[in-house]
C-alpha cells in the first residue's frame, strides 16, 4: 500500500481527536492504534507493506501526535472511548482491529463495547499482562504522573533529525527499521508555541499518566465475553524478576492471553522484542492482511532488510 494518507480531525467532548487515511473508501477496513507515546505514522512502513485493496484509518490516541489533550490521562477507557467514538462516527463494520501495545488493549475494550463491528483483532504484543500484575501497586510511592521518571524525559529538539541522530544507536532503538525510526522522529515531534524548536507531539506528562494508570486496566473479565477472532503476537517472554519492575523491551503480554478469548491463536515471536512493528513491519503487515498468516520456523532472528521474502524471523504458534 502506497501513497499519501489524508489528515482529518473530530471533535469529542473535551478535545479533539486526529486520525490517517489511506486506500479505498469502499473497501475492507484495518483500525491501527499505536503504543504509548507514539503516533499514527509509526505504522506508515507496515501500511506500505500490505497489499492494495483495504482502507486503512490510524488513529492518534488522545495527547498523542497531533490529537489534542495535554493534561494527564484519567484512565485508559478514555483512549478506548476515542476509538469507539471513531468508529461509529464512520459507521465503519466488518473492521480488522490492530493494536501495539496500549493500543492493543484498548482495541480490545472497543472490541467488547462494539462487538457487532470486528472481524477480527490482531493484537502485537499488547499491554494485557498477567493476572496478578493487576493486584500490585507499583508506583504506590507516587503521589500522581506527576512524579513518574517519564516525566523527566527530553522535551526540546532542534529538528527531528537531531532526535533521530540521539535515538538510533541507543537500545532498543538501535534494534528498529532505520526508516521506522525516522518516521517516529519526523512525526513525533511537532514546532513549539515560542517558536524555538520542536517538542514531543506526545507530552511527557501524558505518557507518564498512561503508565501510572496501568494498575487499573484488569479486563480479563471483558476478555472471557468476546466472540470475535484474535491473533496474539508476543515478544520475549519476561523473567519472573522482569515482571516486577518497568520494562520497555520485553513482553508485557501474558503468555496464556490467547487462551482468555474464546477464538485465540497465540503467536511466539522470541527474536524479537516488544517494538515488533518497528523491527519488522513486513512481518505484522502479513498477520494484518490474512487470518491464515503463517511462518515456518527458522533459526537465525530478524530479516536483512535486503533480503526480507526469504529469511523470516523465529516464530512458533502456540
């Protein structure tokens, strides 16, 4: 899939949501919605890769790109609120439902607020962790986002390029697509109200209140309810010590997710980590496309970007 998407914006309550579009109108449907602190043109490698013949709509989660909401998040359902609210306001139905990360989780509340409009959901290596996670307080110290460590990170680039060059040899960025990554540069950051340069399209403070509101996310008792088909891809799997602490590279998948749904295939993906869109967007556009998608076994991790059709990563259905 080629081509320059078209930019547009709603109004909700209390802001106003940006989303992408790309393909034909009349055609199938595929709903991206992107990870914590990203944008909807981190998925723009994977788009190329799919065939031609869907629509395609990206969504900008609320305080992401250029989705308007600068104060910290009160609750993921907000985020899955805007999706809904996406979804009905295009009347869109027969929808394939992909999210990365926190977007794959709050497609997966759509999926159970909307059940009538998915035909399936594939879900990259989704916040849904394990069951005990939930009863654990990890930031009871804090007294709100405001004190989270995200909120610290850098917020003033002179030029995307400058953010590109201090990211790519840096872990786990170093592992991404080189064009990914340009493109999470180039589109995450946006001109700065003083005009001196450029700030993070994603404010640190909203991040922050994504991580910090994370204990409240248990829906497993949503999940148990779903009828519609869902394809899990996972990264690495955490060590038991992983679980207890932030981690941005390993998965914070629950390895029996899968299992939860009452139409769940479980795919292991251990040569990767949790960016598995940004290391291999051919990969996640071939679960996209069909719910068929399978890959033979080999030894040997990621693709050389020269040679992609003929040495795919390690992957194990589960």
């Amino acid at each position: 899939m080629q081509g320059t998407p078209t930019h547009h914006m709603f109004d909700v309550p209390d802001t106003r949501i940006s989303y992408f579009e790309w393909g034909d109108p009349a055609a199938p449907i595929i709903l991206l919605a992107h990870a914590t602190g990203f944008h909807a043109r981190i998925w723009d490698k994977t788009i190329a890769a799919l065939p031609e013949g869907f629509r395609i709509i990206a969504i900008e989660l609320r305080g992401h790109g250029r989705s308007e909401y600068e104060k910290p998040l009160e609750s993921w359902r907000m985020i899955a609120g805007d999706i809904r609210e996406l979804i009905q306001r295009l009347d869109l139905t027969d929808i394939v439902g992909v999210g990365h990360s926190m977007g794959g989780h709050c497609m997966t509340q759509t999926a159970f607020d909307l059940p009538d409009v998915f035909k399936r959901l594939v879900l990259v290596d989704p916040v849904l962790s394990r069951p005990d996670i939930y009863a654990q307080n990890r930031y009871a110290e804090l007294n709100g986002p405001e004190e989270h460590p995200i909120v610290s990170r850098r917020n003033r680039w002179t030029s995307w390029q400058e953010m590109f060059d201090a990211f790519k040899d840096r872990h786990p960025y170093s592992l991404w697509r080189p064009n990914v990554l340009k493109d999470y540069c180039r589109y995450g950051v946006r001109p700065r109200s003083d005009g001196e340069g450029f700030e993070l399209a994603c404010p640190p403070i909203v991040e922050a209140s994504v991580y910090f509101n994370q204990r409240h996310t248990n829906i497993y008792s949503l999940i148990e309810q779903i009828e519609t088909p869902v394809t899990v891809l996972r990264a690495e799997r955490r060590t038991e010590e992983e679980w207890k602490v932030t981690n941005f590279t390993k998965s914070p998948t629950w390895e029996e997710l899968a299992a939860q749904f009452k139409q769940g295939r479980d795919i292991y993906l251990p040569s990767f980590t949790h960016f598995i869109p940004m290391q291999d967007p051919e990969l996640v556009a071939r679960f996209i496309a069909s719910d068929e998608a399978q890959l033979e076994p080999l030894e040997g991790g990621l693709r050389d970007e020269n040679d992609l059709e003929d040495s795919p990563p390690t992957a194990r259905e589960q």
